[in-house]
C-alpha cells in the first residue's frame, strides 16, 4: 500500500527540540520531492520545508527558517523534521507529503502527527 | 509572498445544489494552482492539479478552472459525503501558500 507515516510528535517545553519522522512505502521513495505542511489547531494549512528527491534542494518557510532542519534517508525511505527553539506558535498537526518533483503539488499526505509547545 | 483568498469562508449547501468556491491570486500565477479536499479529523486530499486537471479516483463531479488570478472549484450535484474544508495552494512561486478554506456544510 502507498503510504506515509509520521511518527515523533507529543508535548514540548517552548525552546525545546523534537524531531519528526516520516516512514514511506509502497512507493519508490527515492524518486519523489518531500515536504512538510502544518495545521494549527482549527486553523488553515501551512507549508513548511520542502526537499529535492536528492536533498540537493531545500526550502524553509520564513517562520521555521534557522529553527528547523528537514532531511531525508533513502536507504531508510524516511523524511525527517528536526525542530529546535520550539515556540507555541509552533503547536499543530504536522503532514508529510509527496510531490512529484516537477512541481510543488501534494499528490500523497500522511495522517499527520500533533507537536503541542507549552509550558 | 503570494497570497491566496478564497471566498466564501463557510457554505451551507442542500444536497444535489452546485457550490461554487472562489480562490484569488495576489499576482498571476499562471496554471499552478491546485485544490484539496480535508475532511473532518482526515488530511488533505488533491482533487484538482494545475487549476483544471482531474485527478484519478477523484468523482467527476468536481472541477476546476481559471488561470491567472483568479479560478473556481466546483462540485456538481453536492453529495453528503463532500462535507468538508476545501484549501486552493500555489506552487508558482515559493514561499508556497494555501488559501484560508472554505468549510461546506451539508443541510
């Protein structure tokens, strides 16, 4: 089955550190662009980073930029979100998804994993 | 940054009625808008690629068009199992970005 899953969300401390992960199968992972999107509590979606198929390319989102590293293992077909300096406007659910590599569409999400910042 | 506004916020439709969701453009984006689908407790689902283009698996009564500015989704024949937020997202230009949703209720 095509699938992704994420793993590592749960309750942090503001500045504290955590990092997702994001098992993929069913699926040449390898071949695919992956990224992180976000969803606050109730509130809209909001991309993340981005990240080539090779991890030639990387993008961050301004509000995550110098926080957060996302990186990838293709041997292991897994995405990573490593999230330091954690604020409360971090709180949200947390998606991988695919996209093509031709374009920055999400064709494949992940049921998400909950990140909450408080104290 | 290019931002994206959709209109209305929230619609509350009678089944088999047409909705019609607006997503607007900051600047031209060409084609390179997409629309998802989240329905309760579930994540995004793509339901239409580069403004117009039908996505596999995807019923036939959603469709899409517009390009430039300003495009449309639209469900025909609204069934109860498309109660949902419905998001537009630009892949023109990074940063990417969603619109705010549009939350459809089922009367």
């Amino acid at each position: 089955e095509v699938q992704l899953v994420e793993s590592g969300g749960g309750l942090v401390k503001p500045g504290g550190s955590l990092r997702l992960s994001c098992a993929a199968s069913g699926f040449t992972f390898s071949s695919y662009s992956m990224n992180w999107v976000r969803q606050a509590p109730g509130k809209g979606l909001e991309w993340v980073s981005s990240i080539s198929s090779s991890s030639s390319y990387i993008y961050y989102a301004d509000s995550v930029k110098g926080r957060f590293t996302i990186s990838r293992d293709n041997a292991k077909n897994s995405l990573y979100l490593q999230m330091n300096s954690l604020r409360a406007e971090d709180t949200a659910v947390y998606y991988c998804a695919r996209d093509d590599g031709s374009d920055w569409y999400f064709d494949l999400w992940g049921r998400g994993t909950l990140v909450t910042v408080s104290s | 940054e290019i931002v994206l506004t959709q209109s209305p916020d929230f619609q509350s439709v009678t089944p088999k009625e047409k909705v019609t969701i607006t997503c607007r453009a900051s600047q031209s984006i060409g084609s390179s808008l997409h629309w998802y689908q989240q329905k309760p407790d579930q994540s995004p689902k793509l339901l239409i690629k580069y403004a117009s283009q039908s996505i596999s698996g995807v019923p036939s009564r959603f469709s899409g068009s517009g390009s430039g500015t300003d495009f449309t989704l639209t469900i025909n024949s609204l069934e109860a199992e498309d109660a949902a937020a419905y998001y537009c997202h630009q892949s023109s230009s990074l940063p990417l970005t969603f619109g705010g949703g549009t939350k459809v209720e089922i009367k």
